[in-house]
C-alpha cells in the first residue's frame, strides 16, 4: 500500500471517528428535547436516533450502532429509570440502525433508502416489542410498582390491564410512529447533508 494510499484511508478513518463522536453527542442533547407528545403516562416522543441513522447510511450500521451506545453511555449520568430506559432506547434502536445501515450499504437511491427505512422501523417494533415483553417493562414495574404504571396507562387506555397488552396495542404502534417520524426527518437530513460528509 501506497504513502498516499495510507494516507487517504486514515483521514477518512479518522473523520469517520470525528463524525460518529459530534453525532453521538448531539444524539445525547437530543434524549433531552422532547417532542410535545406524551403517551400512556410515561413514552415521550424523541428524535435522538436520527444522526445515529444518519450515520447507519453513510458509514455502515457498526458505526450507527456506535453513534447509539455512546449516546446512551451518556445518558447513564442523568438516568431516572434504574438503567432500564438506557437499555430498551439502546435495543429498539440497534432494530432501527442496523436493518437501515445494511440496506443503505446496498443502494443509497431513493428507493434504497425508503425500503432501509420501512426495515429500520419494522425492526424498531419488533425489537420494542421483545425488549419491552421481557425487559424493560418488567423492570419499570418492580421499579415504580404495578399499580401505578398500569395506572397511569389506564388513564389513556383502560383495556390495558397486562403486560402483552401493554406491549402490543399500547407501546407498539407507538413505535411505529415514531419510527416514521425518524425517517422522514432523517431522510430530509440526509439528502440535505450528504454532499458534505
């Protein structure tokens, strides 16, 4: 391998890295801005995934799937939820990056980004479904107790009255909204941005 050709290939490394650490950090200040949407008491609409998304297209789902640890790494210092919330965004996320990241890898056409992004949230309701079944929304019941989660999600939708419930007519269309909402913003943006990245 060439001077020139080592070169070439450690300024895109290391702009690669610079790119994943500025998107994980505005990931972690974007967990803070909530969009006006509340949902059964305790889902809060946010769209700290979208330069972890970005990212997916451009360098590949590891460096996505980076952009997302990082970003929840940091959030362990201001957690309210014993862990379990950084937890289940990490997961359901990884449903988002990764099917998004190998598709985008394939074709970043149009239509290869729309199919990458209708995966990406199909894989964002399924893993919620899985990480909150069996893990997270577990964890919030011991933590806070049964009756008041599924008090305050009675409040919104009284059928709900267990956990598969919950997790399937309450959390789970949830996420397929949100995850809409991180394409379509996430797509704008990287049409928008990727000549300079």
């Amino acid at each position: 391998m060439s001077t020139a050709t080592m070169s070439r290939t450690n300024q895109v490394s290391t702009k690669q890295i610079a790119i994943i650490g500025i998107c994980a950090a505005i990931s972690f200040v974007l967990m803070f801005v909530k969009l006006p949407v509340s949902y059964l008491g305790f889902l809060e609409l946010e769209v700290s995934d979208v330069p972890a998304a970005i990212v997916a297209i451009i360098y590949g789902p590891v460096s996505g799937v980076l952009v997302e640890l990082i970003k929840n790494v940091l959030h362990l210092t201001a957690t309210s939820t014993g862990m379990s919330g950084e937890l289940s965004n990490f997961m359901v996320s990884l449903g988002f990056v990764i099917p998004l990241g190998l598709i985008a890898k394939k074709s970043k056409s149009n239509k290869g980004l729309i199919v990458g992004f209708v995966a990406g949230t199909i894989g964002l309701a399924l893993m919620g479904m899985f990480t909150n079944y069996f893990i997270t929304v577990p964890l919030y019941l011991g933590l806070f107790g049964e009756e008041a989660v599924m008090g305050m999600v009675q409040a919104t939708i009284p059928s709900i009255d267990n956990l598969a419930k919950l997790v399937m007519i309450g959390i789970t269309p949830f996420n397929v909204v949100k995850g809409i909402i991180i394409s379509i913003v996430s797509f704008f943006l990287y049409k928008a941005l990727k000549d300079r990245v």
